[in-house]
C-alpha cells in the first residue's frame, strides 16, 4: 500500500474517532487512487459504508468527517455524492516527494527488513543440454522476483536443483559415450532416450581433448565417468549462460547428494503409514490431501520415481529453516502442485510455507513463422544465440513483461526494432533523455534549490513515482514482477509527455528550471532502479 493512502486511512480513523466512532480499524477503510485528476489524488467510500451503522445519510457522514479531518499535507477535501471524500494533497507534498527521492536515490521504493527469509528455487535445468528459450523466460522471472522481494525488504536466497542423480543422467553419459567412441571411429548405438544435440558432440570432443583415448572400454567405470563429467561439464555452460543473463544464484544442491544423505530413505519409513503396494509399485496416499489420485514413488522394478527423490529435497528445504519455500517451475508441472503439498503435509510440514508457481510456455516467432523447441534433437534456439541477436536487456525485459501464468509470444523482429513500439526501447529512451537534460545542467546548482510545481505534466509525473514503493510491494506480494513492466511504460510515457510539455532548462526562469532538473533527476533515479529490479540496464545515451 502506497504511504500516502496510509497517512489517509490513519486520518480518517483519526476523525472518526473524534465524532465518538472507535469500532473502526485500518482494514475496514478502502482508500484508492482516483481515475480522474478532477476527483482528487485519492478518495474513500467509508461514509456509504457506515451508513446503516451509524443511521444517517452518507452524505452527512462524509461532511461530518470532512469537518473533523486534519488537514496536514492536503490542499483540500471534497465531498461527492452519493458519499465519497476526495483528498487533495498540497502542492509541497510534491516538493517533498522529490526531495525524498533524492536523497534516498537507489534506495527509493525498497522496504525495511520484514524479518522474513524466503528460498527461492527456479530454472533448475536439468544438466542434459544447452539452455533454451524455454527456460530462459523462468531464470528472468525468477531473478526478477529475487530482486523484488529483496527491495521489498525479504531476505532471499536463490537455488538451483541440480538434477544428477536420475535416469537422465544414465542416458546423458550414454550419449556422451556413443559421440566418444564415434570420434574415434567406433560405433556404440545411441539411447532409445539419448540426447542428440550438437553440444552432446562437443562435450565428447572436450572429453577426448581431456583424456585422449583413455575411456574407450565399453564397461561400468566407464559409462560412470561419461554421466560424471557430463553433468559437470553441462552444469559450467549453464551457469555460464545463466550470467551472461545475469543470473547468479547462491546455492546449488545436488540430487545425488540428497540421495547419497539417506534422506529418501528416511522420507519413505515417515510417510509409511500412508502408503501401499499396487502391482509391485509402492504408491502414496495423496489423494487423501489434494491429489485427484494416489501416486507411485517406488516403481516395481525398484526404482524411484522423480516425485521421491523431490519430497526429500523439499524436507530438506523445509529442515534449513526459512520462512518461505517459493519454487518456480514450467507450465508441464500442473499436476506437481498437488501431489507436492500432500506429501509434505502427509509429513506433518505446513505445506502453506510452499507456493509453487508456474510459468507459461513460449512461443518463439520470426517473421511469421514459428520456432519449435525440442531439446533433445538438437533443433532449438539456446538462450545463448537469441542474447547474440538481441541482446541480454531485450531478453529480459520481453521474458518479464507478462504474467507468468500467460502464454507468450516473444516477437524477435520486435525485440529488434529501434523505435517506440519496441517497450524497451520506449522506456531506455526516456532514461537516455533525462540523461542528455542533465548533462546539460552541469553547471545548475539544482540539488540545493527550493522546488515549485504546478504544471499537470510534472504533477502528473510526481504521482507516479510516488507510487513505486507501492507497486515494489504489490509485485513481490503477488509474485509478479511483470507489475514492475507495466509501471516502466507509464513512467516512461509520463517522462515523455513531461519532457515535450515542458521547457526544463529556461535561462529566464532559473527557479522552475531548477525545480524541473530535480525532477528529471528524480524520474532518472526511479526509472533506473524498476529497470534493475528486472535486470535491465539503463542507457545513458542511444
């Protein structure tokens, strides 16, 4: 909730305490930004509201409480039929706003620590192949989020799960095998389930690079050392990838560690009681919880399904203590969600500590022709080849702009057009223009001035960076960083219509040039940081 709209619910509660209302707390008032400048910055509807509690009209109930409002801050107070109370704040609340800014620079629109730790699981690639497209859109959501919910005063750490110890392991060093001994010229069939991309090949030639022809026996110790330095070599290039995407994370951890622990084993004799043999298989009663069926974990040959292996690495989430375990997965995890929070509440873990969130699949265009994505053939875009086209900044900021839970056509030519219906474009425009502005005020002692406003367009502008810390808030709150996007073009439109409305720089009129310059360097402060917070950098020139 913007500060504003709190120091407004906190005088209202204050003026109805004075007309002898005290059963009226800060949860009960709405207090929201109005669609008409004409209405006022903010208005309320707690008149209507306390109508029938109180036996009168709203209208005499809004006067009564304009009556007994403080008036600290505002200009003025209108009441509206059929009962509505219009706040308008004063003209130096404006003046002060910009002040603030400035002094807090990069630190406006972040929180105070809230105390609360969050882990923060998401792409998590499995270490078979490059990273694509597909994956590329949930390491910019997720890094995004990160960077939100630390500005809005969490204490995050980010995870990567590396998936080594499973069956695609077994059919990556298969793979890596077979393109081996290919190298030199002996044939080993590749796996039914094998990997068939270029950089399978690649990594062979490194291993042979490495160890020359040391591991062209076709037995146990050898296929172990393929699955082993597949994984390591596959986890270097993503995490290679991943920062030239400028996503780092703190922690890795390893399946093949969680299993290695005895925690599966550990997990399987707790969550006994709920489960029963079908077939040979060993299956989990989830169905009992959220499930829409009972789910096997211990396949009849003896193996262990994925779901396993993943109800230990939650434990061991869960067990580390944070406050919150968020995990960022693909859309083809729907069915994930449920079967997840029943085996961790069957556990006895309070499963509400767990939100699982879903990105939506992409669809990858040039021109008008689309690109299928398929990993194991080796015919996709990596994320590797769409950064070289487009660059790092384009990526991102495309990848956030929508809503995780919407699908997404990514625009290539768009992403590349070098005008204002590129959104990106639009918006490092803007910071480029408040950039050249004051560089032309070099010489301007702005920042020591006594600031003025009245023009609609600075007001107008005022408003909206106001708002940040609100909309810092409500993207973390509701894990969505796509709001941040969303705030960058309005921003970004407003710092336009500022700039051609108004003469900023006017040697004839010092006094608003002054206040105009700080409010240029307030928008480029603003603009900057939502831009961080998605990971893309603000050009200073273009």
């Amino acid at each position: 909730m913007m500060k504003n709209e709190l120091v407004i619910k906190a005088k209202l509660i204050r003026a109805l305490n004075d007309m002898g209302v005290t059963s009226i707390s800060e949860s009960d008032i709405e207090v929201l930004k109005t669609t008409n400048e004409a209405h006022g910055d903010l208005a309320s509807n707690i008149a209507m509201k306390l109508a029938r509690v109180l036996h009168k009209s709203p209208l005499e109930i809004a006067s009564e409480i304009h009556a007994h409002i403080d008036m600290d801050g505002l200009e003025k107070v209108e009441v509206k039929a059929p009962g509505f109370i219009n706040f308008f704040f004063a003209k130096d609340e404006f003046a002060s706003a910009v002040k603030n800014i400035l002094n807090d620079e990069l630190n406006y629109g972040c929180s105070k620590s809230k105390n609360t730790s969050i882990l923060l699981e998401f792409v998590s690639v499995n270490p078979t192949g490059d990273m694509h497209l597909g994956h590329a859109r949930g390491a910019a959501i997720g890094d995004s989020l990160a960077r939100i919910l630390t500005c809005a005063g969490y204490d995050v750490k980010k995870e990567y799960y590396v998936n080594d110890g499973g069956s695609q392991v077994l059919h990556l060093g298969e793979s890596i095998k077979s393109r081996y001994f290919a190298l030199f010229g002996k044939e080993i069939p590749m796996p039914e389930d094998g990997y068939h991309g270029p950089d399978i090949i690649d990594i062979a030639k490194t291993i042979k690079d490495e160890v020359g022809n040391k591991y062209l026996n076709d037995d146990e110790e050898t296929l172990h050392f393929f699955m082993e330095r597949g994984v390591e070599l596959e986890l270097l290039k993503i995490k290679k990838d991943l920062k030239l995407f400028r996503v780092e994370f703190d922690i890795f951890t390893s399946e093949k560690k969680i299993r290695a622990s005895g925690l599966v084993e550990e997990v399987i004799s707790k969550l006994k009681p709920y489960t029963y043999v079908q077939d040979g298989a060993l299956l989990l009663k989830t169905s009992e919880v959220y499930d829409e069926k009972d789910r096997v974990i211990i396949k009849s040959n003896g193996e262990y399904t994925y779901l396993l292996p993943d109800i230990a690495y939650h434990v061991d989430k869960f067990n580390r203590g944070y406050d919150k375990l968020i995990d960022l997965f693909g859309a083809d995890h729907h069915g994930y969600i449920n079967r997840m929070k029943s085996a961790l509440r069957l556990l006895g873990y309070d499963d509400s500590r767990l939100d699982i969130e879903l990105t939506q699949m992409v669809r990858i265009l040039r021109g008008d022709k689309e690109v299928k994505l398929s990993k194991r053939e080796g015919t996709a875009d990596t994320l590797r080849s769409l950064v070289e086209e487009v660059g790092v900044d384009a990526c991102r900021y495309f990848f956030v702009s929508r809503a995780p839970s919407t699908h997404l056509d990514l625009n290539l030519d768009l992403m590349m057009t070098k005008n204002n219906t590129n959104p990106l474009y639009y918006a490092s425009y803007a910071h480029a223009r408040l950039c050249s502005v004051l560089n032309q005020a070099e010489n301007i002692d702005y920042l020591n001035a006594t600031y003025s406003f009245a023009d609609e367009a600075a007001i107008s502008l005022i408003k909206k960076l106001m708002e940040f810390n609100d909309v810092v808030e409500e993207a973390a709150k509701s894990l969505a960083p796509h709001k941040v996007c969303a705030y960058v073009q309005k921003l970004a439109q407003l710092i336009h219509v500022f700039y051609t409305e108004c003469r900023i720089i006017n040697k004839d009129d010092m006094e608003n040039s002054k206040s105009r310059l700080a409010l240029c360097k307030a928008s480029k402060i603003v603009l900057r940081k939502a831009l961080e917070l998605i990971g893309v950098n603000a050009p200073e020139k273009m």
